[in-house]
C-alpha cells in the first residue's frame, strides 16, 4: 500500500519532535510492533520531513513536552495533523495481502515439505494463510499427515507470543489448527470424480467463494489432484458463467509439477493463470547453514528435519507472495523471490520424473499450456538468496526473543516521500534526467543503512545499458535517448547493518516517451 501525503512546511523544528516522540508512543503501546505500524510510522516520517536528527532527538524528549508543543501550534496545523492521521489509520485498516492456500504432501519420503512448512510458519505476517491441505502426489493409498501438521503447529504455538512481539499479523495456533484439511483419498487423477469430494476440495471451493475480490493463490508443495477435484464440483455445478468467475480468482503456483493432475486441469480450464516452476533448485542455503541458523534455534527450529535431497524444495512458491516491495503475484513477468516467468504460455511442461515412473501419463492431455520460467531459469531466484537466508535466520532468532529491542527487524525503503511498497510507475522522457531519492528511507532499530539502484534489466523492455551510481541514497540518472517506448525496472534495496543484516526493497518501473 502507499501513500500520497503533503507535510506541513511550516513545521518548527521541535514540532516534528513532537510528533515523532506521540507516534512512537502510541505504536509501542501495546508491546506489539507490527509491520503495518511501522509502515505508518515511516510515512508519518517521510511525509513531515523528519530528518535522522530530529528522530533521535525525539527519544529525549518526555511526552508531556511533546504534548505542549503540539499545543502551541496554530489550530489548521492541529486540524491537518489529526486528519492526515485519521486518514493513514484507515489506510491502514484496508492492508491487503496476498491469499495463499497449500498443497502438501508432507509426511512422505522427502522431508522437505516439514521445513517448508517451518519457514512459513516464521513468515506468516507476510501473507494471509487460508488453508493448509495435506494429500499425496504419486502413492496411491494411505491418509494424509494430519497429525505431523498440528504437531508442527504445536511448536509454533509454544514462540507465537515471541513472535507477536516483533509482528502483530501472526496468527493464532487455534487459526492454524482450523485451516488444515485433508485432501484427496487417493493420488492423480485417478483420486477425483462423482463422489470423490474431499474435506480439502470443498474447503478451496469456500475459500474463493468468499465475497473478497483478491485472488487465491494455490501454492501447490505436492499434486493438484485436491483443486482439481474442486474445479470438477464447481464446473458439474455451476453455470458457464460461475465456473469463468471461480476461474478467475484461483492462481496456481507449481512446483516441478508432482502428479498428472496439473496438466488436466490446464487442459480443461485453459484461461486459468498457471505457472510451473521447473527452476528451483539451487537457492537454498547449505546444511551448515541450516544448523546453526534454523535447527539450533529454539522450539521450532528442532522440528526442521535434515535435508535428504533438496532444502526446501517447495518454498519458492509461497516466497513468490510476499510483501516485500519487490513481489508483485499478478505479474509474473516482474521477477521476486520466487523467480520470474514468461507470460507465454509454453506447450508440455512436463512434471518431474517420478510422475512417469509411476505410471502417471500427461501426454494424454497434450496439448497443454502453462506459465514457464523466464530465460534466466534459477538465477531469477539466486540473485536473491542471500537476503532470502537472512530473512529466514532473522525470523527465528524472533520466535526465541520476547523483546523487539534485541532483534533486528526490516528497514524501510522510501522512494521520495512515499514510504509504501507498492510498486512506482512513473512516465519519464527518453533523453532527460531523472532523480532517485532514498534518502527518507528509516530503520525501526536504529541501524545504518546502505543503497542499492539496481537496474532490473529482465522484466524491462529496453535492452540498452543504464548509468546508475549503485551506493548513494540519492542522485541523478540520465534516461538513454534510444530507450523511447520500451520499459525500464529499478530496485531500490536497502539493507541495514544488524545481525543478520535486513533488506528492503522498493521497484520502479520507467515508462519512457
């Protein structure tokens, strides 16, 4: 979300005191700082033209001076504060995030999926988990993992408290218990038809039903043989009509592709948005890492398995919806934390091996199409990774701290006066000048902060080279006279200097004339 406010330049000096000290107060209220706070806070700061001084300054100054400068100011000036205030809070009460429900086949031969499931448990300020089903993908017998599921959940329950403290959109273990479902009875296609309705398919078919106009992303750690058997109930349902707008509020996020089903449901429900991701190995971090990082720390941390084959394989696809100024879902050709993809759709991207050794044939639906990843293929994730471990290891050193002073949290990157994250799309004149500004840009920890200007180049359309002075919070760039009618993508990244450093992102798409 952002946000265009006009601060009052008639401020004094020690009347933008004031107000930073009245916010801070009322943010810390509580012993909960969540990120939307803070979001508001920054704001508050860029919008007012807080300087790093009179924020430090603010500390020192006792609530009842901060109380009696305000009172010196001219009733307008206290109207137009209490109004621009009013307004951030109602903004801030419309803060959507992304929908997420999870296919899992958690409890099988790889491991992977429980430590997918420990770090997004780590992340759920992120995205507003809506449901969380266990199926198989290839064995064709047994139950889910129910009870693996809750244990997990358990633990979460016991540092859920710790968390609060350093995000206040944490949801409760009781929510969680409440949104895990059973899937399918039975793998593939083969597990769905007349009077194979699952536990898990009605609860999609509930979820997207819901009278809210964000998309539901289905981010599938297994088969989709669950959604498939949802789409099955709502097209022998429902009217043409119903079925294209349930269609339309389900996206899908496929990892390798783990059972037939995905390939019939493209098949028969073409204009449903599908990516397939056959791109993501190679991000995750070693297992001396994961040790020291994520298994020796705390209760949650002595639940992530030891990797068999790949770490976390299935991760990707719930990092692809993040908030974090750099994600955007609806756009799968912008490129994130869960890679990048080409918005044509490629015929016969086939599921892993394993679908063909057992026996599983998706050639029968041929032809199909799906979303593929980009030319890049996993570099469109590793360019990341770092700042991917370092969110992670920052996560769980919060389920072992109940005191936001003594973790390292997020800083926020402005981009002018504008402390959102949404992304900027600004028309700019080929050949002209244009200003970068970071310099608002605020850590909630104090902590020294450093710029990047990176030049996205990928999910652009100009294929020229672009002068960018990557260190300096602000400065001058000169738009190449042959980038008229093409596209330009630049990530602002700030990153702070705590332990483990913290970055923020904030991207800017150029529409150059």
């Amino acid at each position: 979300m952002s946000y265009t406010i006009t601060f009052l330049n008639t401020m004094r000096h020690h009347q933008k005191i004031a107000i930073a000290r009245l916010i801070s107060d009322l943010i810390k209220s509580d012993d909960v700082i969540c990120k939307e706070e803070i979001e508001l806070y920054n704001q508050i700061v860029c919008s007012f033209d807080i300087s790093q001084d009179e924020l430090h300054e603010a500390q020192f100054v006792s609530q009842a001076e901060a109380v009696a400068y305000i009172r010196h100011m001219v009733p307008n000036e206290q109207k137009k504060i209490f109004t621009i205030l009013i307004l951030l809070t109602v903004f801030m009460s419309g803060f959507a995030q992304t929908r997420v429900i999870v296919t899992s086949d958690i409890g099988g031969s790889d491991p992977d999926d429980t430590q997918s499931l420990v770090h997004l448990l780590v992340t759920l300020d992120q995205i507003e988990l809506e449901g969380f089903i266990s199926q198989h993908a290839w064995v064709p017998y047994g139950q889910g993992a129910i009870g693996l599921i809750n244990g997990i959940i358990d633990r979460y329950e016991s540092v859920h408290s710790n968390l609060m403290v350093h995000s206040k959109d944490f949801p409760t273990a009781d929510y969680l218990r409440s949104i895990v479902k059973e899937g399918q009875k039975e793998a593939a296609m083969k597990g769905t038809g007349e009077g194979k309705d699952s536990e898990g398919s009605e609860w999609i078919i509930k979820v997207v039903d819901e009278d809210d106009p964000r998309p539901v992303w289905i981010s599938a750690w297994s088969g989709m043989n669950t959604l498939a058997q949802a789409l099955i109930k709502v097209r022998d349902t429902r009217t043409p009509e119903e079925l294209e707008q349930f269609i339309s509020k389900i996206r899908v996020y496929d990892v390798l592709g783990q059972d037939d089903a995905g390939a019939w449901i493209v098949k028969n429900f073409p204009d449903l948005i599908y990516i397939r991701n056959k791109e993501i190995y190679g991000w995750a971090p070693d297992d001396e890492w994961t040790r020291q990082n994520v298994q020796n720390v705390g209760p949650l941390g002595q639940v992530y398995p030891n990797r068999i084959w790949a770490t976390e394989g299935d991760s990707p696809s719930f990092f692809y919806c993040f908030d974090n100024g750099l994600n955007v879902p609806e756009h799968p050709d912008y490129g994130g934390w869960g890679g990048r993809f080409d918005l044509t759709r490629k015929e016969g991207i086939r599921s892993m091996d394993w679908v063909v050794r057992n026996n599983l044939d998706e050639t029968q639906y041929d032809p199909y199409f799906m979303l593929p990843s980009s030319s890049e293929g996993g570099n469109a994730i590793n360019i990341w990774k770092q700042e991917i471990f370092n969110d992670f290891a920052a996560r769980m050193l919060w389920t072992v701290t109940d005191a936001y002073a003594d973790a390292n949290h997020h800083p926020v990157a402005a981009f002018g006066k504008d402390a959102g994250k949404d992304v900027l799309y600004k028309k700019v004149r080929a050949g002209r000048s244009l200003k970068l500004d970071a310099s608002r840009s605020y850590d909630p920890d104090g902590n020294d902060l450093t710029y990047e200007w990176m030049f996205y180049k990928e999910p652009g359309s100009y294929n020229g080279s672009l002068d960018i002075l990557p260190s300096k919070p602000f400065q001058t760039i000169m738009i190449p006279d042959d980038a008229k009618g093409s596209t330009i993508h630049i990530v602002l990244k700030v990153t702070d200097n705590g332990k483990p450093s913290l970055t923020s992102y904030r991207r800017i798409v150029l529409e150059c004339r």
